[in-house]
C-alpha cells in the first residue's frame, strides 16, 4: 500500500488540522508531517473512531485544500 503525504505547505495545514480535530495537538500534527495514515491513527484514537471513518475525515479534509 502507498502512503499518501500533503505535498503542500504543511505548516498552514497544520493550523487548519487542529481547528478540524481540537483533541490533536500541534505537536502530533508536526510529527505526521502531512502523513495521511499517521493523522488517522491519531484521529481515530482521539475520536474513538473506526479506520474507515477516519481515514474517510482525513481524506476529506485534504480533498478541500
């Protein structure tokens, strides 16, 4: 399986992330560097969410920037 990365400016992304998910910190949101499989473990820890679920946020989020 590939990984998907953002391949934008992360840094402005990451603002956004965090007004997105509030429960994740700037700090996990730096360590994932715009790594999509690592925000939606972290998402789906923080929210009690199921893979799918959160993998579907993550791509969602990415799919309006």
């Amino acid at each position: 399986m590939g990984y998907k990365y953002y391949e934008g400016n992360w840094g402005e992304m990451r603002a956004r992330a965090k007004l997105q998910w509030d429960k994740v910190s700037y700090d996990e949101l730096e360590q994932t560097k715009g790594n999509f499989d690592e925000l939606a473990d972290i998402i789906q820890e923080r929210y009690g969410l199921d893979r799918d679920d959160a993998m579907a946020q993550v791509e969602d989020f990415f799919s309006r920037y």
